[in-house]
C-alpha cells in the first residue's frame, strides 16, 4: 500500500500475531482507515528497521496488539519507545486477557486499551476506527491551535 499523507495507523505486533494483525488490516482498509504494516508495506530493496522507524515517524498513530507473544520482544520495545519517541499515541488492542508486565506495562500500563479477545473482531472494528478517529481529531485540533499563537496543553 502506497501512502500519501501521514493519515495512516501503524500495526505493531509480534510475529506470532501476524494473521490476527493482517485481519485487523483488511478489516480497517475496508472500512477505509489506512494501515501500515509490515512487512507489507516495506519497499523492496528497503533497509527494514529504517521503514519501520520512518512510518513510525510519519504515522497518526500506533495500534499496539498485545498479546503474550509480545513478551520479551525487542523489537516491540523498539516501536513502542520510538513511538514514545515521536509524541504518539499508542492504541492497545488487548488481543488476550493478559496484563502488561516488566517493560510494556511502562509504555500501556496507565492506558485504556481496547478488548478484542472476548467478542468477534467485527463487533470491535468500530471501537478501534472511533480510536484512530479520536486521535485524528486531537491532532488536528492541536494544529489548528498552533497556527492561531495558541499554545494548548495535552
């Protein structure tokens, strides 16, 4: 997927997540709330780390899927501090009953995340969509305050 603008959520998730994070994908796409996720969305011939660390950079948002496989996964901890990093929003989608622990709970542990492994994953695409909206929303409001000298605290 070829994307224009910054209008678009990053996927984070772990390897082991992958068809779980490709359904979320579709689902969203086809709802017409763009993604980035990789490998999909890597170019060829592209140094990987490096499009990761630009779409983070250049994305509205981050959906953190968590989930159990996510334990102790260094790249994981990489998005989340680069996400960190950049001022992003991490949306946690909890794709089990876990809580975070050891370094995710530092990233998610004071945040509301969205449950999606109680209730079918169409019940909870709209959650999600009103989630990346939301962010949508703040930021553009925040631009907006910018660029009237207003200074707004977040």
């Amino acid at each position: 997927m070829k994307i224009l603008n910054n209008d678009f959520a990053f996927i984070s998730y772990a390897f082991a997540d992958k068809e779980i994070a490709n359904s979320i994908c579709s689902k969203l796409e086809s709802e017409n709330s763009k993604c980035w996720i990789a490998p999909r969305d890597v170019p060829a011939a592209e140094n990987f780390p490096g499009a990761i660390i630009k779409a983070l950079c250049e994305c509205n948002s981050i959906l953190f899927l968590f989930s159990q496989n996510v334990k102790n996964s260094q790249f994981i901890l990489n998005e989340l501090t680069n996400a960190l990093n950049y001022d992003k929003t991490i949306i946690t989608i909890r794709l089990e009953e876990i809580e975070p622990k050891g370094a995710i709970n530092f990233f998610i542990g004071a945040r509301n995340w969205i449950d999606i492994w109680d209730r079918p994953l169409d019940m909870n695409i709209k959650n999600i969509i009103n989630a990346i909206t939301n962010v949508k929303k703040k930021k553009i409001t925040l631009v907006l305050i910018s660029d009237q000298g207003l200074s707004a605290i977040t």
